[in-house]
C-alpha cells in the first residue's frame, strides 16, 4: 500500500511538473513572440472562463477529452494501446450522422439513442478487429488499429464531401440535423452539452468496474501480468480484444457527442485531433480513470487559452498544438525533479 501512494504521488508530481512546463513554455513563447504581451497573457489565462460562452465551449472539450482518454486507458490497463482512436471517432461520428438524418419519422428521442448505438458498435467492431488480430495472428495493434482507422478516413471524407454533403451550404459538411436531434445544450449559445453529465458518468463507472469487481481484477492482472493471469486461469489474450473492443466502443460514442451535440451536423475533419488529444490526457492522468478529470480540464484550458491567444495577439496557429506537443513529451519522459521526490 505504501509502495503504491509512493508511486501514485510520484505520477501526480511528474504529471503537474509537465502541465507546469506547457503553462511556463507559453507564456515565454507570448513575452518574446507578441507585440502586447500583458493582454495576450490576459488571454490565455482569464478569456476561457469569462463568460458562459467561453466557459461552455471548454468544458465541451472537457467532455470529449474524458470520453477518449478514458477510451486509451481502458485498453491500456488491458494490456493493449489503441492508436486508432481519431478514425474511430471519425467513423463513429458518420455513422450516428447516417442514423440520424436517415430516418425523419424516428422520434428524436428514439433516433439519438440508436444513432449512439451504431457510433459504439461501429467504433467497438474496429477495436475487436485490431483485437483478434493481436490474439490470433500477433499483429502489433499499434499498427493494426491505426492503419484500419487511417484507412478508413478518406472513405468518410468522401461521403461526407459526396453522398452526404448538403449541397445549399458551402461547407463540406452534411445537413444540420433538425432541434429535436440534437442533443440538450447546457450553456446557450455556447457548445457545451450533456454529453459532459454522460462523460463524467462514464468515467465513474468504468473507475468501479476497475477497481471493485472481480472482473476488473482479472482485466487489470491480464493488462499488468499476462503470465500472472494465465496460471491464475484467465488468458490475457481474451481480455486483449474486450479492451480494444471497449476503447473503440468509447472512442465511436466520443464521435457520436461530437457530432449531435458539439456541432449538430457533421463536416469532414470533425474530429479535429480528438484521439491524440485523448492519449495525452490519458497520460497526463498516469490511465487513471479519476484522474483523468483533472488531466482533461487543464488540458482543455490550455487549448482554449492558446486558441483565444492566438486570435488576440496573431501568434502562429501552430503555437497551441506546439505547447501541447511539449506537455505530452514532459509526461511521456516521466520526469520528477529531485526535491518532489519522496524517499
């Protein structure tokens, strides 16, 4: 027990001294690269919570980010790591776009519950693939699940460009889907909404399932010890393809909030980087699924900041993803400096 606090305040300060670089690494950026560096800083630090629109439109990312995150720590604490997980969100987010605008004399209610369905078992059936590929054949799922998701992406892009694309509007992008199929905003005008309630419920239970069932025991010991489990009984190689399985299921409902709720239609690129931005609060949060709520609301701030700073001052676009990029390598190299240490 006391090995495991050890090891868990360790992951806490190694994952804030990351976050803490980011933050530092911007505002250097903002001091030498801007011609007014208080009101861009202002920015950054004030603009995502100073008023409903911008505070709904971060905790709208917060929710698609804990619904990825917690997509690769699910397959992660199996034993697996799913690479895949943008296309999945992409595909995901198609087919609840099919369902949705397929089926006009579907009662709203009802034609959301089913397009949510086909977004889990789609993004659940690439996952098992990439699974029973690991299982049977030993394929690395690293390059199983990305190739199948990378793929599948220029399909999508032709049918949301071709087939789908609603052809009175400019962009390439469906039509909007009618009010009574988008999902129940939180926070007008903004973006945010209930998807965050689902997203915050979901990570509770899987956190339960985990962590006080027998089943998540035997999912945790074939993730951590795979000969361990198999002399206990419970082949490691049939919990492969539940995590894969589950993680694309989450990463597909993750394209279905996005779609029906974040933007209520769906246009190519929706996905935006959602399943990288997933694995780097899956590991800011050390694939702890409650720790992925504090990962996944500072990682949205320093999003949002970056994107509201880069409007205010003419930085480069590439700034937020670049600040990203540095989190994400600061987490990757587990670094803790010497005096956060404990004996």
């Amino acid at each position: 027990m006391k090995k495991y606090m050890k090891t868990r305040t360790s992951a806490f300060w190694g994952s804030f001294f990351a976050l803490g670089s980011g933050i530092l690494l911007i505002c250097v950026i903002i001091l030498f690269m801007t011609d007014n560096p208080f009101v861009t800083l202002k920015s950054f630090f004030i603009s995502p919570w100073s008023s409903r629109w911008f505070i709904g439109n971060t905790l709208d990312l917060v929710a698609l980010y804990l619904v990825t995150a917690l997509g690769v720590t699910v397959a992660f604490r199996g034993g697996t790591f799913n690479l895949g997980g943008e296309g999945q969100i992409y595909i995901g987010g198609l087919s609840a776009t099919v369902i949705l605008l397929s089926f006009p004399l579907l009662p709203g209610t009802l034609a959301l519950i089913l397009a949510a369905l086909g977004s889990i078992v789609l993004g659940a059936c690439l996952g098992v693939i990439s699974g029973l590929l690991k299982r049977f054949a030993r394929a690395d799922e690293l390059i199983t699940s990305f190739l199948l998701s990378a793929s599948l992406t220029p399909v999508a892009d032709y049918l949301i460009a071709g087939p789908l694309r609603d052809k009175s509007g400019n962009l390439l992008a469906s039509s909007r889907f009618s009010s009574d199929r988008i999902l129940p905003h939180l926070l007008l005008p903004s973006s945010l909404s209930v998807s965050l309630i689902w997203a915050i419920g979901l990570v509770l239970l899987v956190y339960i399932l985990i962590n006080r069932t027998e089943g998540g025991y035997r999912f945790r010991v074939a993730g951590a010890s795979p000969e361990f489990a198999r002399f206990g009984g419970f082949p490691a190689p049939t919990y492969w393809v539940y995590a894969l399985g589950f993680s694309g299921a989450l990463h597909g409902l993750a394209g279905f909030f996005a779609v029906a709720g974040t933007y209520g239609l769906c246009h190519q690129g929706f996905s935006g980087g959602l399943g990288w931005s997933g694995i780097a609060v899956a590991l800011i949060g050390r694939n702890d699924p409650l720790a992925l709520f504090p990962a996944a609301l500072i990682f949205a701030w320093l999003k949002a900041g970056s994107d509201v700073a880069i409007l205010a001052s003419g930085l480069q676009f590439e700034t937020s993803a670049f600040v990203q990029a540095i989190v994400l390598l600061f987490v990757t190299v587990r670094y803790v400096p010497r005096f956060w240490r404990k004996p």
